[in-house]
C-alpha cells in the first residue's frame, strides 16, 4: 500500500488529532481515506435518516490485517471510531454522531470457507446476506436470518445488531446462527470467540458480543449455521376484514400446533403503499389486513398444514384464503411484503419506522393502542410487522418540510415504544438500540442494571471510544 498521503486525504480534518489521517493513509493507502464534507455526505447517516452526523474521516481496509491496525492506531490516538457495513440499519447506530471515524469494512466480502458436511461457512462482514445464500446454494443449503433488505445488508451489520426477518419465527434470529467470532476490541486486540464445534465450555461472548452494535469492537470473520433447504413449501395468503381478525389467526394457528416457517401481516395503509409499487398483488380495497404464512419441510404433510391454515383463517371471518400455486406467485407475493418499508415513500414523502416487540396475544390491544397515537399526533401509521413472533414495525409517516413533524413523529415512535414495553414486551427485536431507542432503555432497566451494563463495556472498550453514544442512555 501506498505509504504517502496526497491530496484531498492529506488536509488537516477539524476535530482529529493532527496526523491521523496520514496515518491511516499510511496504513491503507491514500485512496481509501476520506475526508472533507464533500466525500462524506454519504456517510451522514444509515437506513434511518431522521438521525444524522458526519465523520471527521472514513478509512476503507483492504482485508482484516489492515482493519486491526486501524483500530489500533485509533485507539493509541485516542480518537473515537465507529464500525459501518451496508448502511442499512435502522436505529442510527452507524451515525458519527459525535465525528470521529468510520471503519467502513465493506471490502472484506470474502466466503472464506463452506464445510457442507458440518453445515458451517466462515465469512467476512463485508459479505451481504443474500450472497452468502448464493453461494451456499449448490450445497443444498441457506443461510436463515433474512432482513427484508437482505440483498443489501451485510453479515457484519447482521452481527452488529442481532438482525431477525421473516423467517425469524422458525428458524430463530442471527445469534441462534453464528457460533463463533474473529474479533478486533476496541483496544485493537484480535480474539477468538467461539468456535465451529457446538457447546463449548467458558462463557458465551460470542452471545454477548452479537447484538452490542459496534461498542465492543468489530467483527472480522463469522463462523455461521447454515441450514439444509427443506423439500418443499407453501404459502398462504389470507384476506381479512381488519387486523383484529388476522391478529386472532395467528394466535391460532401457533395454539393449533402449527410452527409456520413465517408470518407476516400487512395493515390497509401498508397494502395501499406496496400496491403502488412494482409487486402488486391486486389487494381488493375492502380488505383491512393481509396475512401471509409460510411452511416448510418434508414434502408429505405440508398440504394439509396449509389446508389446515386455511380452516383457521376461515374460523375468523376471512374474506379470501389461497395457498400460492407457483413458485412465481409466491415469490411475487414475498416481493410485494419485502418492499413495504420503501413502498412508504409512495404514501408521505417521510417515514419513520419502529421495532417493538409483544406478546402475540397482545397484538389486537396494542395495534389499537398504536392507531390512538396516530390520532393524538395527527399523522398517519401503517403496521407491518413479522406477526408470528410480535415484532412490529409501525411506518410513522410525515411532512420533513413542515416544522415539527420530524419531532412528533419521533415523539410518537417513543410512545409506541412504551406501549410496547407496557404489553410486556420489549423496546426493539431486530433493528438494535443505536441513537434512537437510547433512552427508551429506561423503560426496562433500572439505573443500577444499566450502570452495570456500562462497566461490562467499560472492560472492553475503557476509554469509550468504540461507538461512542450509542445503545445506552447518556
């Protein structure tokens, strides 16, 4: 690597210590440094945009030797960092909220290793979600968790924020999958934690460093669990007159003794939204929620699941109930629920989206609790959310150009939150802390619970500098 540093990298940043950025010109090369506001819009915020910031510097590694010396060099300088994947989170937790610099390890995409035998690969962050699949494939295999912005998303980021999706329900979220970690602290240090093998003695920091978004170090490589694809597949789709009926139907079929690979619903205004987009469907405009149930496995059998689905949809008034007939027809029917977040901007020019989790059985009470506070800000809510396992993800839309709509929408998100919490449930399932759920960390720890979780932090990361703000309240 080029050892100089040339223009625009080589002009001083405000904020960093001078010669940072000719020092991590000099260990990865001038290129792969940026600085100046111009090469940093990019930068300025993730998948959520209500919560914005600008690194002082971004500094692009070649492969996981140069990322352990960059952080390394950071931490001998005393100079905040923050890790970055495919940008796509949804808390705020790779914003430079408070500058320093981005570690942007998208360059490490290699698959390492495929052990098909042991149903293992060994993978770098920088590889998306959808092409490990890929490359899993010839195998017979795939890789579970799947974000709805799976072509996109890194593993790294996976790891970073204990990601889930649609299957999540069945097959478990991102820590049920990864087994062990090749880690960089906070302190520039390279661990092993974990391991291929299942079980294994000591404590678990695998579990522990999976879903700390960044506050810990960063991960350099990821031992995951891959799964045998299963023989075959049904999807259904089921109409209903509002999501009290749907929200019933999934109680139902789990209480039946049915484990569905997914469950995902739709509310009227989300249906309305992903019917403008490419994927329609033709939802008939009387229906007030979709339901969409998936099962797997063992060829034998799954009809009558499916049939079996149908009748308990039928139990709650459903107005039409189909089981996919076509692999085309399915994938259309994932296509039109995996664009529902963008299909917002077909509705508001803002959104705003949230993660709570609740109980099932509680899904009628709080969807009715989450429309009240629509009407008390006056801005309009659209529910989609992965019904099977309670995580909700209401779509809070707005005006960015009218004054104050940017606050009662992130004032409404918080109340819904603390309904949430109120339900017996949690504050996020998939899209992690980060900025945005910080305080609300208070609705379920105690001061003294959260005081200890920043002295579990503090042994990794003593002087505070890997992603500093995020996750817990400041």
């Amino acid at each position: 690597m080029a050892a100089g540093v040339s223009t625009p990298a080589s002009r001083p940043v405000p904020g960093l210590p001078p010669g940072v950025v000719a020092g991590l010109a000099a260990i990865v090369g001038a290129d792969s440094v940026l600085a100046g506001s111009r090469r940093l819009l990019a930068y300025e915020c993730d998948g959520n945009t209500v919560f914005a910031g600008q690194p002082e510097a971004v500094v692009l590694p070649h492969d996981r030797e140069e990322a352990e010396r960059v952080i390394r060099f950071l931490d001998e300088h005393d100079v905040p960092w923050l890790p970055r994947g495919s940008g796509t989170g949804l808390s705020g937790g790779a914003v430079a909220e408070r500058g320093g610099v981005i570690v942007d390890l998208v360059r490490l995409r290699r698959v390492v290793r495929v052990d098909p035998e042991s149903q293992r690969a060994w993978v770098e962050p920088g590889v998306t979600n959808l092409a490990l699949t890929e490359a899993v494939a010839p195998c017979g295999l795939f890789y579970a968790p799947d974000p709805s912005s799976q072509v996109a998303c890194s593993i790294g980021g996976n790891v970073a924020e204990n990601s889930g999706g649609s299957h999540c329900l069945k097959y478990g979220v991102t820590t049920n999958h990864v087994l062990g970690l090749e880690v960089v602290t906070a302190r520039g240090e390279r661990l092993r934690l974990g391991g291929a093998a299942p079980d294994l003695p000591g404590y678990d920091l695998t579990g522990f460093f999976v879903g700390s978004e960044g506050t810990l170090g960063v991960a350099t490589e990821a031992v995951v669990r891959l799964v045998r694809r299963p023989q075959a597949v049904r999807t259904v789709l089921a109409l209903f007159p509002s999501p009290d009926e749907a929200s019933q139907t999934v109680s139902d079929v789990i209480a039946a003794g049915i484990l569905p690979a997914a469950m995902e619903m739709m509310d009227r205004l989300a249906m309305e939204g992903v019917e403008l987009g490419p994927y329609r469907v033709g939802y008939p405009p009387e229906s007030g929620a979709v339901l969409l149930v998936e099962v797997d496995g063992l060829e034998a059998g799954l009809d009558e699941q499916a049939e079996r689905i149908a009748a308990v949809c039928r139990r709650n008034g459903v107005q039409d109930v189909r089981v996919a007939r076509t692999a085309e027809e399915r994938n259309l029917w994932w296509q039109n629920r995996k664009t529902a977040f963008g299909a917002m901007g077909n509705l508001s020019p803002s959104y705003y989206v949230q993660d709570g989790v609740i109980p099932r059985s509680r899904l009628p009470r709080v969807l009715r609790r989450v429309e009240a506070i629509g009407r008390e800000f006056g801005l309009r809510i659209a529910n989609v959310f992965h019904a099977g396992d309670g995580n909700l993800h209401p779509l809070i839309l707005f005006d960015d150009r009218l004054p104050g709509q940017r606050e009662r929408a992130v004032r409404a998100g918080s109340e819904i939150l603390r309904a949430c919490v109120e339900e017996g449930g949690s504050i996020t399932g998939e899209h992690g802390v980060g900025i945005e759920k910080r305080e609300e960390m208070r609705l379920m720890y105690s001061d003294e619970e959260l005081r200890f979780q920043a002295e579990l932090r503090r042994v990794w990361d003593p002087k505070g500098l890997a992603n500093p703000g995020k996750v817990l309240p400041v």
